[in-house]
C-alpha cells in the first residue's frame, strides 16, 4: 500500500505571505506586481504566456507586449526567491516555492515528510538529517567506480580552481574591494554637507596630500573613516565562503585597504570585488596577465590582440536595456608565497554573475582544463545585463598566465 502524496496546496498560502512580508519581491513596484500575479494564480495555475503577463502587470496592450520586459522580470524575481532561500535554510518537510525554468508560474517544492523517513526501518532513534545524508551517500555509490573517484579527488565539492588553496596549509583572507569616502561639511551651512567618492583619494593619506597640494579644492574636506562596497560583492562572497566552511579552512574578511603586503606571507588570499578596488594587489594581478587597464578601470585590453573590452553598464543601467559587462577570473602565486584568487570584474553585474559560476561544483571544461594543478590561470567572461540583473554569461577565453 503506498502512502498518498501530500498535498502542496496546503500552505503555499502561507508560504506566499511569508514571502511578501520578507520583501523578497520589494514593498511595491513592478517586481511585487508580478510576484502578486503569479502567487494570486494558484500552485497549479498554468502558466500564463508573455503576452498575458505584460497585459495584466505592466498595462501593456498584448499586441504591444515587450517579451524582454516579461522574461527580465521574471528572471529577476526567480533569482530574488532563489537567494533568499539559500539566506534561509528551510527545514526538509516545510514549503519552499519557486519558478521553475522555462515557465511564468510560482509552484511549490514537495516537503520531505518526517513521518516519511521516520517510519523507515533502522530510521528509529536516528536524527532525520542523518538518515537523508545516508541516503545520499548510497546513490552515490550507485554511480559506480569512476563517479566517486571524481567525487574524492574534489575535496567538499570544490572544483579545480580552489583544490590547492583548501589543501593548502595557510589560512585563508578574503580581501575585498572597498571605496573611501570623505566628507565636505561647511560651516556657514553644516545641513549642507555631502558625501563624496573621489577617484584620487583613495585614503585618509591621498586627502591629507590633495589638501596640502589644492587647498581651494579641498579645504573643507574631512575624513569620516568611511569606506563602501559594491553590493554585488555580498553575492560573490555567499556562493563562495561555504566551499571553505565544508572544508575546514580558517577565514577572515578584511578591506582591500587594511591589506599589508606582509600578511601575503601567512595567507592565502581570495580576492572579491570590482577591478577598481584591486588597492596594493592590483599591481601584482596585471603584472601576469595577458590584460592590462585601459584609461578606466571599465575597460581591459589584451596585450597581444589589443582587442578592447569594456563595459557599457555605467551609461545603460538606469534604462531597461540591454548592456554587457565583463568578469574577470584570475589565480597566480605571489612574490610572498600565497597562493591569490581573483574574483572580479568591471562593474556590478559581471560580479554578480561570476561567484556562482566559480563556486559550482563543476567549471566551463576550458576553464577547468587550465584551472588544474596549481597553474596559474585566468579566463574572462561577457556577461549581459538589463537593470542590474545579469541575464546570461559567455566565457570569452581561459588561458595560462605567468
């Protein structure tokens, strides 16, 4: 007698509102439109077509529909669910919802039922993650002899790009890109005063010299001790820090500023964020590669074609249009010993794009080609965007470096 399947329509009610009120999809716009459009439908709704998305969220006449508009979106709010999921571990038997690729419906995931693995036998006594890993572990035995010695010669599930660093005996850094930022407060009009992002001034040192050197310029300036960084740099970091958990590795998070050339003595570091926020490791990453820097950091030019790629994110972000970007992967050894991983990229959206494409189990097959070993490497990718979403990636070239 088999036992019935439970029904996914109790709770997606409740699931739907729990979503709403973490604002996965926002307090209001047209990404919470949409998501209120979607879960209104019902779990078994089919799935609307493009046409009838862009009628009902965006007031858009069906003859009129913008497909692009109707698949951003819906890229965007998968994306939303999806990392705030992975933020919040769900226990095995509750709701999770979800749009699945290739269709514009929110469904819910099947909960493991306790009372599934409990009534097992053997199952009795044991903790019910136990049980499941148990189960995992047998049908990965299942896939037979070459499977699993793959499986061991990857430690934790890394892939080849961060097997010598989880095997190497050195603590990991994380170093990642930050921004300086000063003040300009006057005093006639301290209600006045402003935060200010300036390219030449980079410390509390670059500020103290640009005021001796053009006292006009900057004479009402003042150091606050605040730095920023690039929200993509949260994402990268997410998808990458649990390979290093699962694998037992020490790690610490510092600025790329508060980087001291004698700590790449003693760690190994992994370096998250935007090329322009490279700081002391800039030198050191270009002075290897077959890249350098055009006359912005938006851009990168290979030394031996002199092809040119740089991003158009800044002019085209604020529109809902199509743009690329470019990310960039590096490993190399130091002067100092240390074994770096660069994780980077122009702008924002290549950023985002990139961590998960370096923390999956498995590369692009030309990257991990390269990638063996303990070769130094790099590769770059293009990735295209719309609004700070990044739609899709295409790996330019992987290729040695010294």
């Amino acid at each position: 007698m088999t036992d019935a399947v439970p029904d996914c329509n109790v709770g997606y009610k409740e699931e739907v509102e729990r979503l709403r009120e973490a604002g996965v999809a926002g307090r209001n716009g047209r990404l919470r439109d949409l998501f209120d459009y979607l879960a209104a439908r019902g779990p078994e709704a089919e799935s609307p077509s493009q046409a009838e998305i862009a009628a009902a969220v965006f007031g858009e006449a069906q003859n009129d529909a913008d497909d692009a508009t109707v698949r951003v979106y819906v890229h965007r709010l998968r994306k939303k669910i999806d990392d705030y999921y992975a933020r919040h571990e769900r226990a095995a038997d509750e709701m999770r919802l979800e749009i699945p690729s290739g269709i514009y419906a929110l469904r819910p995931i099947r909960p493991v039922r306790t009372t599934d693995i409990a009534a097992r036998p053997g199952a009795s006594g044991v903790p019910r993650r136990l049980v499941v890993y148990a189960v995992l572990v047998l049908v990965a035995l299942c896939a037979g002899a070459f499977g699993l010695g793959r499986s061991l010669d990857r430690p934790g599930g890394a892939n080849a790009l961060w097997q010598p660093v989880i095997r190497s005996e050195r603590p990991v850094l994380f170093v990642l890109g930050d921004y300086y930022l000063f003040g300009e407060i006057d005093p006639l009009s301290p209600d006045e005063g402003r935060l200010i992002r300036d390219f030449r001034v980079n410390s509390p040192e670059d500020l103290l010299r640009l005021q001796e050197a053009e006292p006009e310029r900057y004479a009402v300036a003042e150091d606050f001790g605040l730095n920023y960084l690039p929200f993509s740099s949260s994402y990268a970091l997410s998808a990458i820090a649990p390979l290093f958990e699962r694998n037992g590795k020490t790690a610490n998070v510092i600025a790329a500023s508060a980087l001291r050339p004698d700590m790449l003595n003693r760690f190994d570091i992994v370096y998250v964020g935007l090329l322009s926020g490279l700081g002391s490791l800039e030198q050191q990453v270009f002075a290897g590669s077959g890249f350098r820097l055009g006359e912005t950091y938006d851009e990168l030019i290979d030394r031996s074609s002199r092809q040119i790629y740089a991003t158009d994110e800044a002019r085209r972000i604020a529109a809902p249009v199509f743009y690329r970007d470019y990310a960039y992967l590096a490993r190399f050894i130091a002067p100092g010993g240390a074994k770096v991983i660069v994780v980077a990229s122009e702008r924002e959206t290549g950023l985002r794009a990139l961590g998960p494409i370096v923390a999956n189990g498995e590369l692009p097959q030309k990257v991990a080609d390269v990638a063996s070993g303990d070769a130094p490497f790099e590769a770059l990718w293009q990735v295209t965007g719309q609004q700070g979403a990044d739609l899709s990636d295409r790996l330019i070239l992987a290729r040695s470096r010294r």
